[in-house]
C-alpha cells in the first residue's frame, strides 16, 4: 500500500445518509493492510511526546512499531500493560488533544492516527480471542471499587493484575457506566466492544456485583467494618443532570440528555424493549459538549429534526470536532452563539416551542473563553416538541452523606489528591468524574490508574 | 437472579411476591423503595417495599400490572426471579427514624392508603406499632375486590378504618370522606401521611389543608436510574425543583404541585399503550403501534 508520511491513511465510515436512519458503528476501523501502512508513517521518536499527552501513559510508539510489522498480539500487550480498556479508547478518546495532539508527524502533516490504531489492535485481539492474563499471585488484600465505569474498571484491572482481590460494586444493572448508559451504540458498540472489555477486566479476577448503591444497599464504612475490605475506590462518577431555571423546564417534553440517553442506550429504547422513549419531531439539544453531541444524534436516528443550540460560537465548543463534523454531515442544524430564555407549551403543557435569544461574544471570563452576551432585543421563537438539556452535572450526594470523615468541596465534589487518590478518609480513595465533576473517559481512566497505584502505596 | 419465594393474588391485577435479595433488606427502612427489571427486555420499574425479613433476606413487594413489564413480572411463579433488584432507593420515611422517635411519639397520626398505596403504608404503621406509637390508617378503594392487606394492617394499626367508594365493603365513600367523617366525630389529627394515586393525593391535601392537618405524600413519578442520574422523576415542591429518587420519594403534600406531577406521569403514556399492544397481540403483532413500522 502506498502511503504519503504526510497525510494519515483515510478510514472508512458509513455514509452519513445511511448511518443517520441507523444505530450501527459509524466508523469502519482500518484493515490489516490500512493498519500496517498508517502505522509505518510513525517515526518513533525517542522521546515521544505522544506517551506524556496519554493520560494512562500507554508505550505508544513500541506498540505502533508492532503494528508496523503485523505482531498485533504483541502491539496488545504493550497496550494492556497500561490500559484496560483500549477497544473503548481508541473510540472516544480526544485523541486530538492528547496523544495526536502531541504527534511529532502532526508539526508537518496529518498526525498518526494512534487512536485508529489503538482500535484496530484491540478489535483484532477480540477477534482473534486473546486476553490479558490473570495473576496467578494473590497478595491477600481485599479492595472495594465502586462504580463499575471507566475510572473503576481501570482501578480494579490495575490492583488485580498486581494481586489484589478486588470486587467493584455496580448500581445499576449492567457494567459500564457511563460506556453503557451515555456514550451511543453508534460510537461505542455495547455487546462488541464494552461487554468485551468488561469481560476482559473480569478475566483479570475482578469480581462485579451489578445492583449494589453503595450509600443505600450498604455503606463505605459497612464494607470496611463488616465485609473487610481494606481499601476502598470511590468512582462512581457525575450525578444529578443540571437545569437552567428558565420556565417551562418541568413542561412535558423536556428531558435530560442523561435520561435521554439512558433511555437508548442502556434501556435499549431503539430497539423492541420495554423502555419507552419519547420521539420528537422537532428536537432543540441545549448545549455543546460531547454529551450533546450524542443526544443529538440520538434525536436525529430516533427521526426528528433536531438543532444544537449553544450560547457561544463554533470555536468554543466543548465536543471533540470528531463529533461535531459527524453530526453535521449527518444533518443536525448548529445554531450558534443563542440561548434558551423560555420553553413555550401547550394547553396540556407539552412543549411546541422555544424562545431564544441571540448571543455575542465579549471579553474573555475565569476559563479564559470569551463570555458569551446576549444582545438586547434579538429574541425570537422556532416550534419544537422537544427539548433536551444537556447542561452538565453536579455530584450524586449518595457516598458523600453517608460516609463518615470523607471531604467534598464547595460544589460537592469528592476532594482527592491527583497523585493517589487518597481522600480525607484514611484507606479511601476516588477519581473521575466524582471528583473532578464531569470530564471524559480517558481522565477518569487515568485517575483509577493513579489510585491504583496509590492503593499499592498503602499497602506497602 | 432474584428469587421469589412466596407469590399471592391480591385481586384482579395486584399480586404480591416475597423475594430473596439480601442486601436490601439488609438496609431498608420504612418508606423506602427498590427498582425491579424483569428480564433483558424489561423496564427499571420502581415498587415500594411493603415488608421486610431482615434474617430471611426478603422483601415484600406489591406489584400492579400496568404496562408490558409488570404484565411479564406478575406472570413469574414461585421458584423464578426478576433479573435485577436493586434498593434500597430514597429516604426512609422521617417518622420511622430512631433519632426523630421522641418527636413522633407526640404526633396524632393518620394515614391515608389508596390502592397499592397500602404497601408502602403497611411498613411506617409496623413500625411505629413496633415502638409503642398509636396510628389510625383509613385504606380506601374503588370496590371491595380492590382491598387487600386488611388482616395485616389490623394487626399494627390502632384503628383500621376501611372505604370503597361504591359502598361495597366499610365505609361507603373515599379515603377523603373517611377522614372528614371522623373529624367530624371529634377525632384529633397533626400528622398525616397519604399514599396512593397522584389524584387521590392531591385531594387529601386540599383537604388536609384546610383541616389545619400537615400532610407527608410519597411521591411516585417515572424514574429510569433512580439514583440521581436521570432527572425524569423531577417535581416541584414549593419554589424547588426536587428530584424524587434522591430527595423524596416522601415530600411536604402541601407544597407539592400536583396537577404537573400528574401530567409528568402521563408523558409516556402512548408510548406505553403501544408496548401493551404489542405485548397482547406477541406473533400475531403488525402494525398499528407506531414503532414497528408493520402497517407501513
């Protein structure tokens, strides 16, 4: 295969008219040959840049050197020794502010596409029926990890492989978190991809008890006290999906992008279960992170119009411009720098309407983004039949008031240290979104990986 | 797989089922609920915790078939289980806490059970019999088929009253009208707690306000998690939005609308109509529920 070091090797995606009416991947992933080729553009830096912008610090070029050759069953090995999770990284990982961001080829030209190329090794391990191996080893310490997401499985995959008995506690009814219940099939296939990895962490001798809230079923201190758990990973993610305070919220026809989003993808909406999941003809997705991203795209197969409305300008949108180029090719409408003021509604109280307000940018405010302002008498309304918020969270106050001596924040966050995790509670530790609040899955993922080395720490 | 172990018919659509999940009955308390999903397919369905056996591992539940998933649950025998069963969820009830027990020995309670509301009201009055508190309980119902746990109740409550809005067992009238009748008899109240469909509710707390009475309702909106992730069972309780799961489910029925809760809880009632059907007309399904696409 001839291949420009210049410009990455394309990869196939279903076509945006195709994938827009369906529920399956989006992207294809690379061949064989389409891998080996991408991966030869890689100039194996000695002091690769591209390892420090990788949160779990995978040895990226040594695994790319192998997928060069074709020993992909070694590439996924040098992968596994730092992630448990590379099928889902390689998926929806902002790769182009991480490791790629960072690609020495990308100073000129396209840089590698190590996220495609993390997939493809993943993908072909799944498919050849290789799995990272259990320690045969147990050093006798029992370790509780609650939430079975990306920041838990990471934690559990870690202190397993080094000899810890560790069982994750899950509540609700599947592991995944967030993989499961936020991110879509068509980024993330479930039974393909997360049920494999989970699977794979499972292999590793992690125990997951599906159906147990920790703060409700049983609490920190009852594990520690009557199940003799020795230390405890608190991961169990962002909580109560935010709202604006503008009137008509309540109105019937305003979700959450979580409930939303829970409703198709772990409920399986869109598909003949029980779990029923409200239609819209006309959709407004409040917001511009990646979770409105995929609620709008959602929206969009489910067959409704649907627009994105956010309060400042195409450049500050928080979504990965991955995803922004894909809902646009699939049709959904961007109208930017406006605001919601009012959601309007019918005499039954179901939502035919949004009013808006048309925004500009001013001076630059604390995130260093420019505030957006709304210009006076630039108000408007457009129909719709429904709305979604997708505002972010603010956390779950289950662990936090139920467990004695752990600090929170102002805004309510688990206090951890970066390094290790350690909380305020001797013997507990957190990371990911119950601590920083919401953020992506490879931070959370990096954060277990730092408690788990923490948690080694303690036991030493 | 949860296990049932005990299964009864309590009328026409209301079964009532023990099964064996150990960690919630290791922790619940009066007032509190689980989510139960039947099988891969089924719904997160919330159901409050009628009773409980802390050294069998048991719950009680009493279930009403409302939708496809609830019909697929009541069709369960003895010997099966629910495929997930998680609690328990929300607050227990502030009467049946230890540390409010001095405060609620001086209360003069009522409570008020409509329909399946008796479950969730059966575990408050157990418990306040347990530490020596009088409770009166009116349970009201349509007809006479529709009352159950008459025995049970009677056994805890101080006095048991019961109403049937066609007369055909106990009082002739509601829940509401029992309570009007025995106020008019002279019978003091300062506490009540009133459980059972939104409707009836809310016209205990129109009643209850004027009576000077102050009202704790168990609210019962859809959840999906109810963890505090969703947000669907929101409402609003005075000037707050409240999220049920992790804020309720009990809350202030004075403060709490009711004419948006009860239309929150219809939203997908299409939606659901259409799963039934499906559900009843199972191979010979094609069309007409507006999702398959079959009449298409």
């Amino acid at each position: 295969m001839a291949v420009d070091v210049l410009v990455k090797v394309p990869i196939s995606e279903q076509d945006p008219k195709v994938r827009a009416k369906n529920f399956d991947e989006v992207c294809l992933g690379y061949t064989k040959e389409e891998a080996m080729a991408e991966a030869s553009r890689c100039i194996n830096c000695k002091n690769a840049k591209c390892i420090t912008g990788c949160p779990v610090s995978i040895n990226i070029p040594a695994f790319i050197e192998q997928v060069k050759d074709g020993n992909f069953e070694k590439a996924y090995e040098i992968i596994s020794e730092s992630s448990a999770l590379p099928a889902v990284c390689g998926r929806v990982c902002p790769q182009e502010s991480q490791c790629e961001g960072k690609c020495i080829r990308g100073f000129k030209g396209d840089p590698i596409s190590i996220g495609k190329l993390e997939r493809f090794v993943a993908d072909w391990a799944c498919e050849n029926g290789i799995k990272p191996k259990a320690n045969p080893n147990k050093n006798g310490h029992k370790v509780a990890v609650i939430g079975a997401g990306p920041a838990g499985l990471t934690c559990a995959g870690d202190l397993a492989k080094e000899g810890f008995e560790v069982t994750i506690f899950e509540a609700l009814h599947e592991a995944g978190g967030v993989l499961v219940y936020g991110i879509p099939e068509f980024r993330l296939p479930k039974d393909d991809v997360v049920a494999k990895e989970v699977e794979n962490v499972k292999n590793l001798g992690v125990k997951i008890e599906t159906n147990v809230i920790v703060g409700k079923s049983i609490t920190i201190d009852e594990l520690i006290e009557e199940e003799n758990f020795e230390a405890v990973f608190i991961g169990s993610g962002a909580g109560l999906p935010r709202f604006m305070g503008i009137p008509g919220e309540q109105a019937m026809g305003v979700f959450s992008a979580n409930e939303f989003l829970t409703r198709n993808n772990l409920m399986k909406a869109f598909k003949d279960y029980d779990t029923p999941i409200w239609r819209g003809k006309k959709v407004v997705v409040v917001g511009g992170g990646n979770v409105a991203m995929d609620a709008a795209r959602t929206a969009l197969r489910l067959g409704a119009e649907v627009h994105v409305v956010y309060r400042r300008s195409e450049a500050e949108l928080p979504a990965r411009v991955e995803e922004v180029h894909h809902a646009k090719e699939e049709g959904v409408i961007f109208d930017l720098l406006q605001n919601p003021t009012e959601i309007l509604t019918d005499d039954e109280g179901w939502v035919n309407g949004i009013r808006i307000i048309k925004m500009e940018l001013g001076e630059p405010d604390e995130s260093g983004r420019r505030r957006p302002v709304e210009i006076p008498g630039s108000e408007y309304e457009i129909e719709a039949d429904t709305v979604i918020m997708s505002l972010g969270t603010s956390p779950n106050p289950l662990i936090s008031s139920t467990t004695k001596g752990l600090e929170v924040n102002k805004r309510g966050c688990i206090i951890a240290r970066e390094d290790t995790g350690a909380t305020s509670k001797d013997g507990v530790y957190a990371g990911g979104d119950a601590v920083t609040g919401a953020a992506t899955v490879i931070l959370a993922m990096g954060a277990g990986k730092q408690a788990a080395k923490g948690i080694m720490e303690h036991f030493k | 797989m949860y296990k049932i172990v005990r299964k009864e018919k309590l009328s026409d659509k209301i079964y009532l089922m023990d099964v064996v999940a150990p960690r919630v009955a290791h922790s619940c308390l009066p007032g509190q609920f689980i989510i139960a999903k039947v099988d891969d397919k089924g719904e997160r369905i919330p159901l409050t915790i009628c009773d409980y056996d802390r050294e069998e591992g048991t719950i009680t539940i009493v279930l009403q078939t409302v939708g496809a998933s609830t019909t697929r649950m009541v069709e369960l025998e003895v010997g099966e289980g629910f495929e997930d069963f998680v609690g328990p969820l929300g607050n227990p009830s502030d009467l049946c806490l230890e540390e409010n027990l001095e405060e609620t020995k001086k209360k003069k309670i009522v409570f008020i059970a409509g329909g399946v509301g008796t479950a969730p009201v059966y575990p408050q009055v157990k418990w306040l019999k347990e530490h020596g508190i009088d409770s009166t309980v009116i349970i009201g119902a349509r007809n006479k088929d529709l009352l159950f746990y008459e025995d049970e109740m009677r056994e805890v409550a101080t006095e048991l009253y019961m109403a049937t809005d066609d007369g055909s067992y106990g009082f002739h009238g509601n829940g509401c009208q029992q309570l009007q009748a025995l106020v008019d008899e002279g019978k003091e109240y300062n506490h009540c707690v009133a459980i059972g469909p939104m409707i009836m509710m809310k016209f205990v707390c129109l009643l209850t306000k004027e009576l000077g009475i102050h009202t704790i309702v168990s609210m019962n909106p859809i959840m999906v998690d109810g963890t505090g992730m969703c947000g669907a069972c929101r409402l609003m309780v005075g000037d707050e939005v409240k999220f049920a799961c992790v804020d309720g489910p009990e809350f202030d029925g004075h403060l709490v609308d009711f004419p948006q809760a009860m239309a929150r809880a219809a939203q997908y009632k299409t939606e659901e109509g259409r799963k039934m059907l499906a559900l009843q007309e199972g191979d010979t399904h094609h069309g007409g529920c507006g999702n398959c696409g079959g009449d298409k």
